[in-house]
C-alpha cells in the first residue's frame, strides 16, 4: 500500500515539475507580454497544484487526515491567479502597451 502511494505522489510531483518547468520557459521565452501572462497564469498554477496535491496525498496518508492548511493554498492560489492575470491584462490594454505579433490579413 505505502508502495502505491509514494508512486501517486511521485507522479503528482514530476507532473507538477514538468507543468512549472514549461510555465517558467514560456515566461522567459514569449515575445511580448500578453504572450508572456500565459506562462505564469496557467502552466505555474497547475504545476504548483500538482505539487500541492502531491503533498496532500503524502501528508494525508501519514497523518491520517487531510491538512486544512494545503486545502486553502490550492484554493487561494486557483482563485487568485486568474483575478491578477485579469487584472494585469486590462491594465496593459489600459496603458496601449504594443503587441509584438500582428493580426492575420483580412481575406476578400
């Protein structure tokens, strides 16, 4: 049993990793900032609620109960995020910042 659950928690943890790891790239690697808000608003939530869950799972198993303090994180952190993301976002189309990509061409 205990074999099962450190292998669900390992996934829970490398998914995790791997959702933060693509999040942080984009971050770095996008050109311009509303292409660069998806990195952190999305990929880094999930990538830290897998870690959440991850722990969750393990301290759940050895204490016997659920940690009301992971429960509010993961809440926190799911409810949060989009409100900054929405935030950041209108207050750059509030400042006209310039975007580096251009729309398609109409077609006639």
């Amino acid at each position: 049993m205990s074999t099962a659950i450190e292998i669900l928690v390992s996934i829970a943890l490398l998914t995790g990793a791997a959702f933060a790891l693509v999040g942080s790239w984009g971050l770095a690697k996008l050109p311009d900032f509303y292409t660069r808000l998806h990195g952190p608003s999305k990929a880094s939530t999930m990538g830290v609620g897998g870690m959440l869950i991850g722990s969750m799972i393990y301290f759940g198993f050895h204490e016997g109960e659920l940690s009301m303090h992971e429960w509010l994180i993961t809440l926190f952190l799911f409810i949060s995020t989009p409100v900054s993301a929405h935030m950041l976002s209108k207050a750059a189309l509030h400042l006209k910042l310039k975007t580096i990509s251009s729309p398609p061409p109409e077609q006639k």
